[in-house]
C-alpha cells in the first residue's frame, strides 16, 4: 500500500480514535495520578482482533481491516477440495515423529513436556540406544518411545558420509510402520521442537491430506539455505508428510538413502526424497527452524501473520521472557498459547495519535511503544535484535528485512490472561528492560516510560482470515 494511502486511511483514523483516546488520556491522567503512590500504571489498549464482534464501536469498525489484515490461513473448507465428505481434520488425525539420543533426552525432556499432550497427541520418540534403569518407568506424561532400527548396515553399505543422518530419514519409515489407524499427517521433528498443536491442526485442515504435500520452512538464515538447500524444510521446526506422501516415500526408503550417500543433512535428504515424487516444498511461515543466536525477541515480536506452528534451538537463544530461563519461558508461551492459539504472536499495530505513539502487539508475547508514528511497513520487519546462525555472515544474513535495533521501543512481556465476564480475552503485559542497544533511542515529546503494564482486550472466538466482505 501506498504511503499516501495509508495516510489518508490514517487521518480517517484520527476522527474515529478522538473519542477512545479522551478516554484513554483521561485513564493515564488517573494512572499517573495513582503512580506516584502504587507504582502502577495502565494504559488500557483496546484492541478487537476479531470481525465477528459487530458490536464494537464505528472506530473499530474503521480500525478494524487494518488491524488484523488477511492472511494465508482460513479455516477448513471441506469443499475445498474430492472427497469433501471427509470429517474436518483433527488432532487425532496427526502422528508425530520425534528423533532423539538419550544423551539429550534428559535435558531436553521439558521441551516436549511443554506441549505433548498425554493420550491426545498421537506419536513416537526414537532414541537411539535402550534406556538404562534411571529412565524407567518411562512416565506416562512422554510420548511412547521406541528405539531406532540398527542402520548401521545401511550407513557402511551406503558409505554415507553423515552417518548419523541415516537414523534420521530412516525414523520416517519407523513411524509409518507403527501402522496407526486413521493418520491423515506425519509431523516429523526434534526432541528440541517446540509444536503448537492446535495450529498444526487448523493449518493441515486447509490442505488436502488425499494428495502429496511436503510442508515445512527455510532456514531463517541465508547461508544455511545456501548450504544446505533453498528447497528443504528445516527439520527442526518440523515437517508435515501427507499419508500418501509417507505411504509412498517409504517404499523404498532405504534405497532414497543409499541413493544420497554425499547429502550431509537428513533434511537434505528427506528432500531429495520428495523430489524423486514431483513434489515442491509447500512454505507454512508459522514453521521456525530458529537458526538465530541471541535475543531473538525481536523476530518474535514481528511474526508474519501465520498462525505459529513450531519454534526450535531455544537452547541456543537467550530465553524468549528476559525475566525467566528457558524452560519457564516456553512454559510461560504455553501459558498464552492455552488461552488463544490462534492469535499466538500475531501482530497488530496501532496508534494513540494525541500522544504519537505507535504500538505493536505481538499476542500472547509482547508489546512494544514506539514515541513516534511509524508506518506498518516499518513495523512488521523485526528489530535485529538477534544474530544469524553462523554469527560472521555478512549481508544478506536473513531471508527477511529487518530493522536496527537502534529504534527502540518500550518493551512489555506477557504476563498472564484469562477471560472476562463479557467473553473477551485480556492479556497483560508487564514493562521490562529495553533490549540492549546503541544510546539512540528514538524519542517523541510524550514519554511512555511511566507506563508499567498494557492490557490487550481481543475477541474470544478463534482469529479466522478477514474476507473481503468483511473488511469493507
Ligand atoms: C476426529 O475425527 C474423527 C473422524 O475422522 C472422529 O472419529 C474422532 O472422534 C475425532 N477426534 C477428536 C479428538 O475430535
Ligand atoms: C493414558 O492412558 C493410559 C491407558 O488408558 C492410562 O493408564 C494413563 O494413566 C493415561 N495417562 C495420562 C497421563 O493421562
Ligand atoms: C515536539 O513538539 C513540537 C511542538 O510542540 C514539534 O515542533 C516537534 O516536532 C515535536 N517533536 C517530535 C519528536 O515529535
Ligand atoms: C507529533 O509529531 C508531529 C510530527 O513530528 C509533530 O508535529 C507534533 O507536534 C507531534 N505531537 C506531539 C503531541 O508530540
Ligand atoms: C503530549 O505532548 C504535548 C506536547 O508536548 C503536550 O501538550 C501534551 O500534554 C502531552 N500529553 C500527555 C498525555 O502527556
């Protein structure tokens, strides 16, 4: 969109907030009021994020389109696609593959305890050697696990040159074989993939499970594409398989296998695999391989609308939640995730013109107040608050614009949500430091550094895609 359009657009705005931010200032006003005794403040900033809610006020009704603007996910069409008749897909419909070793079980375990769900989500952990006493009982509360097939052969026939690679690829045939009934998907993944499963559902729903897909994302970092390959997903933000992808891919696995012995990556090889069958990677942006190092909060407070699907290698990133470690953040994630899956980290910007304040909600995580207005072209590229995997990469470093980190926001955190009494959801976020940064920071005439805590009101239905109908 033109800048001039948005301009205009934005002084439409102007006339349909006066009346929201009276209040609103009238609300700091007494917040400031109370500050100076309680140290508490609030900015209440309203947001509707859902068209269904045909009650809100003309100013949403205005700042709607703009707030939640379409995106690639719509919910299932069962006459989307032959064989429509079919029941719209559900969790039950999924069988997850989950390769580990046991020397990384034991750290790892809380990151799969952060989303398995016990008798609901179908699916096996590979390891690669039996347990010893200390593991057993295995608990319940895991996936069942299994132990991966002796590859050795395959690797010295193949003369493969990662043989550890093997195991990999191989789990695919290993978790087809399970023989489930009913299975409509494979997610394939690590012991450190993070999966939002609700999204994983809704997502799958849209494509037709009858036919081959290979679903998965790039590396978010240039080199490891270049690499490896611009045509793989990465396998640890995980990989969707059709049933009768999987079906066919593992006919004759072992020979795709021996066929690539100089592949230095399972993902690589998964790939080349696929492509033996016509078929392309289809891209799903929620899928994060997180091939960054550092504070990736930047990337996370930035999310492409897509509903987020996977998040991976948070050992090698500071903790997503600045004030906890990393298990306790992703727990914490799981905490928003629980209340609202779909809305996770989907961004919403919007603006306090009185104050030239631009915000930027990224549900569920955080919130950051710029002292200026800055377009929302600006605003959805990520501060580079991170680094590329391979931290000397020159430019490109990322498969996406970023900004310097040098325009910073104040930052909130998610803190906790719940529903209220008039079938909304409120999330609140608490101030917390800015992230480390050259001294220039980008200040207005209006300060917000004595706001303490931000309060996101949304819809409690789930965030479908805005048609073009609705948006008018
Ligand atoms: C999922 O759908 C199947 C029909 O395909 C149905 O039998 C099953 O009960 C559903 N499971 C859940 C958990 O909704
Ligand atoms: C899962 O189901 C099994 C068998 O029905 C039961 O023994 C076990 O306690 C269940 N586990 C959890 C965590 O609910
Ligand atoms: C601050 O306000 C003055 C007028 O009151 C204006 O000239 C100036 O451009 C403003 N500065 C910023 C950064 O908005
Ligand atoms: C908002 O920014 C504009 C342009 O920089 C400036 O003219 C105006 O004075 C600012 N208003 C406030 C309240 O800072
Ligand atoms: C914002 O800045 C303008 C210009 O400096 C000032 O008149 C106004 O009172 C400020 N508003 C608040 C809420 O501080």
């Amino acid at each position: 969109m033109s800048s001039l359009a948005s301009m205009i657009k934005l002084s439409a705005l102007k006339q349909k907030t006066r009346v929201l931010s009276d209040s609103i200032v009238s609300n700091i006003n007494l917040c400031r009021t109370l500050a100076i005794s309680v140290l508490v403040l609030c900015l209440v900033c309203l947001i509707f994020l859902d068209s269904s809610n045909r009650s809100s006020s003309k100013f949403f009704s205005y700042l709607h389109p703009r707030l939640a603007p379409s995106n690639p996910y719509s919910s299932p069409n069962p006459n989307r696609y032959p064989g429509s008749s079919d029941s719209p897909t559900n969790i039950s419909h999924l069988v997850f593959g989950l390769v580990t070793a046991v020397v990384t079980w034991k750290p790892r375990k809380p990151y799969i305890d952060a989303w398995w769900q016990p008798n609901v989500t179908r699916g096996y952990l590979f390891l690669d050697k039996p347990l010893s006493e200390e593991f057993l009982p295995w608990p319940s509360t895991s996936p069942p696990y299994r132990i991966s097939d002796d590859t050795s052969k395959l690797e010295r026939e193949s003369r493969h040159v990662a043989p550890i690679m093997v195991r990999m690829v191989h789990s695919i045939l290993e978790t087809f074989r399970e023989g489930d009934q009913g299975v409509r998907w494979y997610v394939m993944g690590f012991d450190d993939s993070v999966f939002f499963v609700e999204n994983w559902v809704d997502v799958l729903a849209k494509y037709d499970h009858t036919k081959y897909y290979y679903i998965g994302d790039y590396s978010e970092s240039v080199l490891s594409n270049l690499f490896f390959s611009f045509d793989q997903g990465f396998g640890g933000g995980g990989i969707a398989l059709s049933y009768p992808l999987a079906a066919a891919m593992v006919k004759d696995l072992k020979g795709c296998i021996r066929r690539y012995p100089f592949v230095r990556s399972a993902d690589t090889i998964i790939q080349f695999c696929v492509d033996e069958f016509g078929v392309p990677l289809t891209v799903e942006k929620g899928i994060h391989q997180i091939d960054l190092v550092g504070d990736i909060s930047g990337y996370l407070s930035a999310h492409p609308q897509s509903p987020l699907l996977s998040l991976h290698h948070l050992d090698f990133v500071h903790p997503i939640f600045p004030s906890m470690d990393r298990f306790q953040s992703t727990n914490h994630l799981m905490e928003a995730a629980k209340i609202d899956q779909s809305r996770l980290l989907q961004q919403t910007i919007c603006y306090l013109r009185p104050q030239n304040w631009s915000f930027s909600v990224s549900w569920g995580y955080s919130v950051h107040i710029y002292e200026q207005i800055h377009p929302r072209s600006m605003l959805k590229r990520p501060l580079e608050t991170f680094k590329p995997w391979g931290k000397n990469a020159k430019p490109p470093k990322f498969m996406f614009n970023t900004r310097w980190p040098c325009e910073t926001p104040s930052v909130f955190f998610f803190e906790s949500g719940g529903k209220t009494s008039g079938n909304q959801i409120v999330t609140n976020y608490v101030r917390s430091a800015s992230p480390a940064h050259p001294p220039c920071q980008w200040k207005g005439n209006n300060s917000t550094d004595y706001i303490k805590k931000i309060q996101v009101f949304s819809s409690a239905t789930k965030r479908k895609e805005v048609s073009v109908k609705q948006s008018r």
